[in-house]
C-alpha cells in the first residue's frame, strides 16, 4: 500500500509524458491503430506502479513489449518462438544497415522497435528509480528532434512535458518532507510556463524569431561551414543516399547527404546549368523512361547537338572540359552545341528523345573536350503566343498514374484559374513552388513517402519539405494534369568558380551540384528548362516581360561555323544577369561547406557524449552501484550496508568508536527524509551480530537511502 500511494503521482505524470510523445511518433509514422500502443504504455506504467516485486513488473515489462511488438508486425507468424525468430531475422539486416549507414530512412519496423523499447525505459527511469532530470529530459530532446528535423509545431507538448517533471519533482519533495513549499514551486514552475506559451503564441514574430535570426545567423554560418548540417545527416536524422547524378530514379524520397568528389572542371565566360538527360514517365514514386530511345552511335571527334527548335541566340561561348571522375555522361548547357574531343573519348552516343549524349571512353588517361555553345533566345512576349502542342508525340509527356491524388489536378487548376496563356500557367506554378512560404528547401529533413503515398501528392499535402527533386517533379505532374507536355531533367547547376584574376572562370562541378528542373515544350522552341526549386536560379530560362532582350542576337547560321577564336556576343539579358549569376555562385559555395570537416564534429560530438555519460556516473554512479550489489548478490544487506557506510562517511565523516547506530541517529536528525536508515542499521547489526536473517525488503530500503543520500558538501 505504502508503495501505491508514493507512486501513484509519479505514474500519473509519466504517463501523460510518455502518451504524448509517443502518440508523436506513431503520427510521424502514420500508424493508423495508435491506440493500442497508448493503451499498452498505460498497462506498462500500472504493472510499474502495483506490482509488489521487481521481478514481477520485469516479467511484465517484457511481455508487454513483446505482445505490442506483435501487434504492430505479426509477420505472418503466431505469437511465439517461430516469431521471435522471423522477427530477428527481419531486424537484423535493419540493425546491419544502421550501424554501416546510419538512422536515416529507418524503416517503421525498426523504428517502432527502438522506440518503444525507449519509452519502457524511460517509464522505469521515472517511476521505479525517480531519475527524473534524465527521464524527462529525453523526452524534451526527443521533441526538439522532431522540431528541428520534421518541422513539427511542438511547444504545447514540450511545455506538458516540462511540467510534468516540474509535478513528479514537486510530489517527490513533498513526500520526502511534506509542507506546501512544494505547492509553491509547482505553481510558479506552471506559472512560468503558462507566460511562456502565451508569449511564443500571441507575440509577433518579429518580436522573437526575426531579431533572434539575425542576431545568430553568423553562428549558424560557422555551423554550416563547419559540416554540422552533413554530419547530422550522415548520422541519421534524414536519409542515407549522397548527391550525385544517377540512372535510377524510379523510388525518390529521403534526405541526401552532400558528396563534394570533383566530377569534372569547365572553363568558360558565363555559368550555366548543365543537362545530362531527361525522363517522361513518372511512376508515382519515381521516374522512368517510357519512350523507347535507340541510340545513334558517332564515330569520331567531332559531334553537334541541337538542342532547341529557334534560330536565334543570345551568345556563344567556347567551353573546354576536364573529366576527373570517369563516366559516360556528357553534361551539356542549353542550346546549341559544337563538340570536340581532345584526348581519352573516340565518339558518341546520342539518344534523340531524352537529347542525352554519352561518350565512347578509350584508354587514354586525360580526358578533355571542347566545345562551341550557343545560348538559345526565349522572348516572354513570343512564348505567351504559343499554344499547347498536341499529338501523338506527346503523349508520354502528358501520362500520369491513375493512382495519383484528385487533390493534386485540383491544386495545378486552382492555382492556374486566372492564367490565359500556357506560360503564363506555367509561371503561375513555378512560382507558387519557388516563392511561397509554405514550401521550405532541405536536403536533410525530407521524410520519405511510405509505400501507399504518392511522392508528389505526399510532398504538396504532408511534408511540404523537400530538395530539387520534389520540386521539379511536382511542377511536371501539375503541368501535365493542365495538359501541358512536360518532362523530368536532370544534370547539375552551375558549380563553384575557382578564384582567379582571368576574364574566363573555371568552374568545379562535384555530385553535390547534382541537380534536377522541369522542360515544357514550346512549339518553335523546343524543349524550355524552368526552375521550381527555392534559391536557384536556371539563367536558360526566360526571363519577366520586364527583361526582355533588347540586343542584337546570333544567328543559328552563324553557330555552326568552326571557329578557333570565337568572340561572345553579350546581350542585355546576360548582362543584366550578374546578380542572378552571384546568387548562384554564392549558394554552391554554401553548399560546398557543408562536407568539409566532419571529422571535427564528429570529435566534437564524441567529447560532448563522453561528457554527458561522465556526469551521469558522476550523479547516478553510486546509486547504480548499490542496485547492482542489491539484484546479484544473495546477502544484500551484508554487501551493500558498508558500501552505503562510506558514501555516508563522505558527507558526515565517523567519529572513532562510534557506534553505527549513533552514527546513523545523527545523520537522520540532519536529513529527516533518511529515517530508513535507522531501520537498516538495527537490521544489519542484527545479522551481523544476532545471526538474524536478512528479509526480503532490505534491498528495497538500500535502494530508497541511497535514493535520497545528499550531495556531497
């Protein structure tokens, strides 16, 4: 009875802890039957709170996390051995790829498992052992996790949880030395608490938030710079897949984690997006290749790719390459383009529909081309007189899954309502991606869709964070429920300028810029890149009515001339794209800081565990000790009463010929809350000297002296 009424508050605030945070995760994880699990931590917390025995509420700790393991993932098998055994077989290739790759992407099986397990222990934490400053904490960590990384709103259930460690503190207090001070510390705790949420809730943003960002914004820089952000996701907190261009893209979703291997370096007057293929099948997880592409093979040196359908070109430029990374790839701008191969390629392969170039590779160890690439004009005043192109032929670029969400048609008509022209339907959709705030760019907090989710309808609806690949496959799909032909593209931005004095730039592109956009088709133009994605800027696309070219442009004529010495004709438009050009410059530099030196924080992180795990020992160590001593020896009493004697003596040292029993009625008149002691002195002098068996309960008084030991003076 005695153990039911100490317990009983602290119950009740462990439970609503832990109820909230993990009605938390199973909402993060979209299980549907949540009240199983609820329903489970509360039997949990009940074994914990009236069952007599430690073995008792062990046995039935454990069958409750078995029977809600079994709930959730039966697998197929009866509750029993031949389950336990499918179930480690399924979690251990989990656990292999955790410890190689870390927890990104876990999978709901895994993720459950470990969760669960978690809040068992912090259940027993806080009601068994009363650590409330670890149990409690946990749990506020967890919710900050979920702020930061999932970009959850969870003040409210951070403040409960606070205040539920304020309340389990206060009841503690109270039953160690009864009084109403604790009613005041509740109240003024709550009371804080209360002002706070108010604060967070009604007070502007600029107030708090704004003066907050810009005052931290140059630590945040240094974090950033120093690859916090990749090792948080290298780590786990989002997924396991590092930038780069791929062939597979039929199952997209996750977080990336930034890869800064040079893939090749270019030297050229202007930057510019770099096109390696395109895709026009989308899947609803992903892309493919619906349209069968025979390939042409090129023998030679010398190949042009006509990549637009117009005569006329804002400039040319001449670009030499150097490969660093072997692959068959060949990125190319927008445009117009005249190859030449150097050294270590011996001709070409090019695929019509998707317009991709691969390279016949030979043994030779540098691999170096040139070209002569004219920039393609796109007037806004001539494309809001184009129309959408319909036919046979494009077909595949109007196909969607017939699985995919109405609500998604619904939005691209919605928002497309007051347009007139196609581009100005396409603009209306770019610009709701790119510039509204309820979107927000990351490549490491993106949550993967679960196998029944469209990837585009998870993205739009759900998550609503997401990197270059959730945001150009969510135009191209919006378009094509409008009607308009579009396709997927992929390749890399512009890259990082390396320092120089020179007038020409040579330009690093590393798997980090990996990169993907949408193309519309214009009839007249061909295929016209447009970028969806917040803070990047594609300078191939067309520009505003406002920055139309004025300038005289180059000839198509003109462009296929082979010419050793050619002079680039700038217009206005490339002129006046300077500012566009630093932004992007200066957002690939930010990018390239990211995978710098991990190594440092990982130390640091390191330092700051051991540290952490240090002080644990150093507040919890002799109450772990005593519980060891207390659960695997036979004579409890006999083994821990002197290892409890020299923690006292550390507090109040022992006179010589003290009697322990004189020695324990002055610490008792000093800290009232350990009168227990008394009772285990008289029982230990009795075994020790009267021959007295030791009963049952004084693991339990050890267990609780300890407990209640002060600090050290």
């Amino acid at each position: 009875m005695r153990r039911i009424k100490d317990k009983g508050p602290l119950t009740f605030t462990m439970l609503v802890a832990l109820l909230i945070a993990l009605r938390q995760f199973l909402e993060i994880y979209h299980f549907t039957d949540q009240g199983f699990a609820l329903g489970m931590v509360g039997l949990l917390c009940l074994f914990l709170w009236v069952l007599p025995h430690w073995s008792l509420r062990f046995i039935g700790g454990i069958g409750i996390y078995a029977v809600t393991l079994y709930h959730y993932f039966p697998l197929g098998q009866s509750f029993g051995g031949t389950w336990l055994t499918a179930l480690w077989r399924q979690l251990r290739p989990l656990l292999t790829m955790v410890r190689e790759e870390g927890f990104g992407r876990t999978p709901s099986l895994l993720a459950f498992s470990l969760v669960f397990l978690a809040v068992c222990l912090i259940a027993v934490l806080g009601i068994e052992y009363e650590v409330f400053s670890l149990s409690y904490l946990s749990l506020l960590g967890y919710f900050l996790l979920l702020s930061i990384f999932n970009h959850l709103e969870v003040l409210p259930e951070s403040l409960i949880i606070v205040l539920c460690g304020l309340l389990a503190a206060g009841f503690r207090h109270f039953r160690s030395v009864g009084g109403t001070a604790w009613l005041r510390y509740v109240l003024l705790g709550g009371g804080l608490l209360g002002l706070l949420y108010f604060a967070a809730v009604n007070l502007p943003d600029a107030w708090v938030r704004d003066p907050l960002a810009s005052h931290s914004v140059t630590l945040r820089n240094r974090l950033n710079e120093a690859g916090l952000y990749n090792f948080v996701a290298e780590v786990g907190v989002g997924g396991n897949t590092r930038t780069g261009f791929g062939e597979d893209d039929e199952v997209l979703g996750g977080a990336l984690v930034d890869d800064s291997t040079v893939l090749f370096r270019a030297t050229q007057d202007s930057p510019h997006y770099w096109r390696v293929d395109s895709k026009d099948q989308y899947t609803g997880k992903g892309w493919l290749q619906y349209t069968t592409d025979q390939p042409q093979v090129i023998e030679g040196a010398n190949f042009t790719v006509t990549h637009s359908e117009t005569e006329n070109f804002l400039h040319r430029q001449e670009i030499e390459i150097t490969f660093e990374s072997l692959d068959t790839y060949l990125p190319l701008p927008y445009g117009n383009s005249q190859i030449t191969l150097n050294s270590g390629f011996s001709g070409f392969v090019y695929f019509e529909n998707s317009q991709r170039v691969n390279l016949l590779v030979n043994e030779e160890e540098t691999r170096e081309l040139s070209m002569l690439s004219a920039v393609p004009e796109f007037p806004v005043s001539a494309l809001q007189q184009v129309g959408v192109t319909q036919g046979e032929d494009f077909d595949s670029y109007l196909r969607l899954p017939g699985s995919l969400p109405q609500r998604v048609a619904d939005l691209a008509k919605e928002l497309t309502q007051d347009a007139v022209t196609m581009y100005d339907k396409v603009n209306a959709i770019e610009s709701y991606l790119n510039s509204s705030p309820e979107f927000r760019y990351s490549k490491v907090d993106v949550v993967a869709p679960l196998l029944d989710q469209d990837y585009v309808d998870q993205f739009l609806f759900e998550s609503k964070v997401g990197y270059c690949d959730n945001f150009s496959t969510a135009m191209v799909v919006m378009l094509r429920t409008l009607g308009i032909p579009a396709r997927w593209a992929k390749g890399f931005s512009p890259g990082t300028a390396i320092p120089s004095f020179e007038e020409r730039k040579t330009y690093e592109i590393k798997n980090l810029n990996a990169h993907s956009w949408p193309e519309v088709y214009f009839a007249g133009y061909g295929w016209i890149p447009f970028e969806p994605t917040p803070s990047f800027t594609n300078l191939a696309r067309p520009g505003t009515p406002e920055e139309e070219v004025t300038s005289s442009s180059v000839t198509s004529s003109e462009v296929t001339e082979v010419s050793t010495t050619t002079t680039t004709t700038q217009s206005s438009e490339s002129q006046g794209s300077t500012s566009e050009t630093s932004q992007v410059q200066n957002e690939q530099d930010a990018e390239d800081s990211t995978a710098t030196t991990n190594r440092k924080i990982s130390w640091l992180v390191l330092g700051l565990l051991l540290l952490i795990g240090a002080l644990v020992v150093y507040r919890y160590g002799a109450y772990l000790g005593m519980w060891l001593l207390c659960r695997f020896t036979a004579q409890p009493l006999t083994k821990g009463y002197p290892y409890l004697l020299r923690h006292l003596e550390h507090r109040i040292p022992r006179k010589s010929g003290e009697t322990l029993l004189a020695y324990s009625e002055k610490f008792v008149a000093q800290w009232p809350e350990l009168a227990a002691l008394m009772e285990l002195t008289w029982r230990y002098e009795s075994s020790l000297y009267g021959g007295q068996k030791e009963t049952t309960d004084s693991r339990e008084l050890l267990l609780t002296v300890m407990k209640e030991l002060p600090k050290k003076r």
